[in-house]
C-alpha cells in the first residue's frame, strides 16, 4: 500500500476534543498551556485544513522567523554593531541586529574554551582539584592575566575561575593545553566542537580572544554557544556570577557589572580589545524562565552593560514563554493499524517550549504531520513527523514527533482485519 503523508491541525482545549469529518480519527489531548513568565490561556482551537503552510516572509534560513518581528513592543534602539538575544526554554531568537556579521569574539571565545573543560570534566579526563603544570608559553600569553607563575601547579578549579571570572588568558592556555596537550591541538577541537553545535559562521586561531584576521564568529553562533553551557554545564554555571577571585594575592573581580547591577543575572561573559570593541554575553533567570543576550561592537564598559539590560529587560517584559508538551502530554493521539492498541501518543522526547508576544499564547496555531498509515508494531521513540507551531501565519518552530508508547503487532486475525479496513479508507 503506498505510503501517504498527511497533515491535521490540532485544537488546545482544557477539554479534549475530537476532530470529525476526517478520514483518519485524529483526537487531540488535553494540553493546557504552561508559562514561566505569567499565566497564559491555552491556544485557541485551531482550522482543520489539509495543508497548513506557514507563511515565508521574512523566514530565517531553517523557515522559522524571529520572534521580536510579530510583537507590537519594538526592540530597543541599541548602540552596538550587532546585537541578539534568545530564549534558552525555547531555544528560540527573539530579535537581532546583524546577527551573521562576521565580528571578533575576543574574550568571548572563551565561552568555548570553558565548555570544552566542561566536557573534558564530564568525561572524567580532568577532575576539577586535578592539578596543572604552568607551562612557559601559558605564562608568557598576552592580555588579561591570571598571574600564574611557570613551573608551579595550579588546581583545575582554580584555573576555571581564572579564565571566567578574571579573564585570565594565561589560564586559558593553561587549560587548553591540560586538556589536549598543546594549545594548537586544543584550538582543533574548538572548531570541530563547533561543526557539532552548528556554528556554520564561527572558526577559532586560538583559545583566548586575542586579535587574528581569520579569528571570527557572529552573534548568533555566540547565543548558540551561551545557550549550550547553561543547558548541558548547569553545575558550573556558578563560576559566571563569581564576582572576584583572588589568586596570588592579587584580587580582581569579574568584569560583568550587571553582576552588581541586576540580582537575575548569573553570567556569562566579557570581551574587549581595541578592534572588537566591548562585548558581552549576558544570562539572566526570571520566574523559571531564561533569556541570553549578545552585544557585540559596543564603545564602552557603561555601553555594552546598558545595551545588554535593555536588550534582556526588553525580552522578559515582552514575552512569554509557554511549555505546550512533552514525554507525558502528546502532541496528538494518532491512529495505528495492526496492533494491540488502537490509538497512540506523538509528541517530543523533551518538553517542547514556544516564545511569543506577550499575550499571544492563546493564538497559537500547531500542525501535526505524520507518515499515514502507522502500522504496528511502533516502538517508543520512533520519529515519525513533525510538529510545527505558527502564529499569524508564520512560523515560530518545527520539532519532530515521536511514538510515545510501544504498540505490539496484534495478532493474525487482528492484523488481517486492519488490512481489509484499510484497502478501503
């Protein structure tokens, strides 16, 4: 029997509805909308069509669109080259300023830098009381300074909070070079790391920041990188709200100011030289609900800490951000043939969040579309669609559907019975 693909629209209900006049039974679940920002109602009752496209004007490059673009509240008027700024529930961007320029991270490179200690933590090849041996060349290192002197040992933990807190890039090197063994070695891992996370506009020369022609990234890539520590390095998150370290008996504190300024932000971090500019990537966490921001291209200290609290301040006050579904609220319950059961769960593996304008919750618009027939057996976990959720028309995100329950084959008589069903449906 050919394999036909098939799209419903859905309705959000307290109460579940079931959708009529369709060939294939198609019965939504009870999904009310949750919001980590203020209580949103959930979506109205969307049309039954058999297309259901979302519109492509002013569409990113994967056809979703910005966010910011649908809200009646304009973005801030900032003064950086480029600027960002992203849901990290939803993972979705909510506006930009030239967010694929090609810029000079500077010390933001070191968001990197950090997560790949991380990861090297994580896989238990350095252990954070681990110590390291101080080489010449990490000692000689240019730039901001830790102060660590060659030829001693200096713990993991306290080299992290050299490179985030002081900006240190002799422990940079330092870490790099624990790590893969040479700083060379370590700056091929930053780019391959990249590749992984999708940072199609982003190569590193070195694991510091400082200044080379062929050493460049964008805002958009910088959010993705912020966006990554804080979701999968949560446990060393607080590194970035340190305010000071003192090493040596030499204190500094951390340059983001909005740790002072803000009690919501937790991070991340700084960068400056005279070609980049003063940047910042800065996090915050409100109400459960957390919000990253990319200045880049600023003119001053007191520039980039006022653009990135407008920019987040902005974010949270305008939006909100609504959990739809995840592994225990299906997106839809779809029919299977052949099997025990009659009916089964889609949805996502993970809870699945979508960002809107303020108020906007209720007019959001899902669309289901899935491989028709299912036949069993399905395994829990299988991919079988997608789930794209759009509002005026355009959309906001697509995330794949799964099987969320195991469906065995049924028996012979039973399977035979679907099969004659089917040959007339």
């Amino acid at each position: 029997m050919a394999m036909i693909i098939t799209k419903h629209r859905f309705k959000f209900s307290r109460i579940s509805h079931f959708l009529a006049g369709l060939t294939l039974v198609v019965s939504p679940i009870c999904a009310t909308a949750q919001t980590t920002s203020s209580p949103t109602p959930a979506p109205v009752p969307a049309e039954t069509t058999a297309t259901g496209q979302a519109a492509s004007v002013g569409v990113l490059v994967d056809g979703t669109v910005m966010v910011g673009e649908l809200a009646t509240v304009p973005a801030p008027t900032l003064t950086a080259r480029a600027w960002l700024t992203l849901d990290v529930n939803s993972g979705q961007f909510i506006a930009s300023q030239n967010p694929d320029e090609k810029v000079e991270p500077a010390s933001l490179t070191k968001l990197m830098t950090a997560y790949l200690v991380f990861e090297a933590i994580e896989d238990k090849r350095l252990s954070l009381d681990q110590t390291v041996n101080i080489s010449e060349k990490a000692w000689k290192t240019e730039g901001s300074r830790m102060f660590v002197k060659p030829n001693t040992q200096v713990s993991v933990s306290d080299l992290l909070q050299g490179l985030i807190v002081q900006s240190g890039n002799d422990a940079t090197v330092a870490l790099a070079e624990a790590v893969a063994g040479s700083e060379t070695a370590f700056v091929a891992l930053m780019n391959e790391e990249a590749a992984k996370q999708g940072l199609k506009d982003t190569h590193f020369v070195n694991s510091t920041g400082l200044p080379d022609p062929a050493h460049l990234t964008t805002v958009r890539d910088l959010a993705v990188m912020a966006k990554n520590i804080v979701t999968k390095h949560p446990q060393h998150l607080h590194y970035y709200s340190q305010k000071e370290f003192t090493y040596n008996k030499i204190k500094q504190n951390n340059r983001n100011r909005l740790l002072w300024t803000d009690p919501t932000v937790d991070g991340l971090k700084t960068g400056h030289t005279s070609s980049a500019g003063y940047c910042l990537v800065a996090t915050a966490l409100r109400d459960g609900r957390r919000v990253v921001s990319v200045i880049v291209g600023a003119s001053s200290d007191g520039a980039r800490i006022e653009n990135s609290l407008k920019l987040l301040n902005w974010s949270f006050q305008n939006f909100d951000t609504i959990k739809l579904f995840d592994n225990t609220k299906p997106a839809v319950m779809a029919r299977v043939w052949e099997g025990q059961a009659e009916t089964v769960g889609l949805g996502g593996l993970e809870p699945m969040w979508v960002t809107v304008p303020r108020g906007k919750g209720p007019e959001v618009k899902p669309v289901a579309q899935y491989t028709q027939p299912l036949i069993a057996p399905l395994k829990n976990g299988a991919k079988v669609g997608t789930v794209s959720l759009s509002l005026d028309g355009k959309l906001l995100r697509q995330e794949s559907l799964y099987v969320l329950d195991d469906v065995p084959e049924a028996g012979f008589f039973g399977r035979m019975y679907d099969k004659v069903r089917l040959m007339f449906e």
